[in-house]
C-alpha cells in the first residue's frame, strides 16, 4: 500500500462531496482490500460530525458577534430568515423522524447526502449536538456498508435496479 492511495483515501472520506462514495471505491481500486478500506474511510467519516459541528457554532458565534457592529448586522436578519423558513419547511418530518431520519439521510450514499450535510441540516434545525453525533455515526457506517457492499458485488449488482429489454 502506497503512503499516496492511504493519503487520498483519508482526504477524500473527510471532503463534503466524495466522502464514502469517493473513498471506498478509490481505495479498492487501487489495490486496498475491502476489509481495510472500509473501516478506515468510515472511521475518518465519522469524524466529519463533530468537526462540522465546531465548525459552524464557532463561526456562527463570530458572526453573531459582529452583528453587533452596523456594518454586520445583515449576518443576524439573513441567518434568523433562512432558519426560520428552513425549519418551517421541514418541522413536521424532523418531529416525525427526529434523529432516525438524519441517520437515514447520512446513510443513503447519493450526491448531497452525507455526514457533512446531515449535520449542517441538525445544526440548522437545533437539534442536540449528542443526537446529531450518534446519527451521523449510524448513518456513515450504514453508508458505509452499502457503498462496500456494492464495490464487493460490483457494479453487475447495480442491474437488479434496471429493466431489462
């Protein structure tokens, strides 16, 4: 194994667009067996959470602090209108799914869904920091499975989804 393959396989588990779907695949193809691969780009992933979730409380209370300053004060008005609309939009389903629903959202590995989303949807809803953690991890390692899975049956597993003519 390459100090490179590891190199990339890490940058890519933890960036917001390839995560899993970017890792494990790459990992594979480049010689690592599933049974390192996995593991290795799920427990990084995992990661994801918690640094996202420091990431936004620190930066929001930078801006809510120089929101106090006229030249700022757009950041509280435009930050208080997106919650606002963004929780009004999806209130009902966060009280029907709660936490399962953000591990279900993290564990489908499509473009757009992920760790690094999940929690910024949380962060956004107001969801406890301790929840959001322990779906995120659920939802990466159900990601994780499903990607591994798929990348171990190849991509002749993908053909029970299409029509044959």
């Amino acid at each position: 194994m390459s100090f490179w393959i590891i190199f990339l396989t890490a940058i890519l588990a933890i960036m917001p667009i390839s995560e899993l779907r970017g890792a494990i695949p790459f990992a594979m193809a480049n010689g690592i067996p599933w049974y390192i691969a996995s593991p290795f780009a799920v427990a990084l992933n995992m990661l994801v959470g918690p640094i996202c979730w420091i990431f936004l409380s620190t930066l929001h209370r930078f801006f809510m602090f120089l929101a106090e300053k006229p030249f700022f004060s757009w950041y509280k008005k435009l930050f208080n209108f997106f919650v606002e609309r963004t929780r009004e939009k999806v209130q009902e389903k966060v009280e029907k799914w709660g936490w399962l629903g953000i591990a279900l959202f993290v564990g489908v590995p499509l473009p757009i869904t992920g760790a690094w989303t999940g929690t910024l949807g949380a962060w956004i809803l107001g969801l406890s920091m301790k929840r959001t953690m322990l779906a995120v991890i659920l939802g990466v390692i159900i990601s994780g499975t499903i990607v591994t899975i798929v990348m171990i049956l190849g991509i002749q597993a993908l053909h029970i989804f299409l029509k044959e003519i």
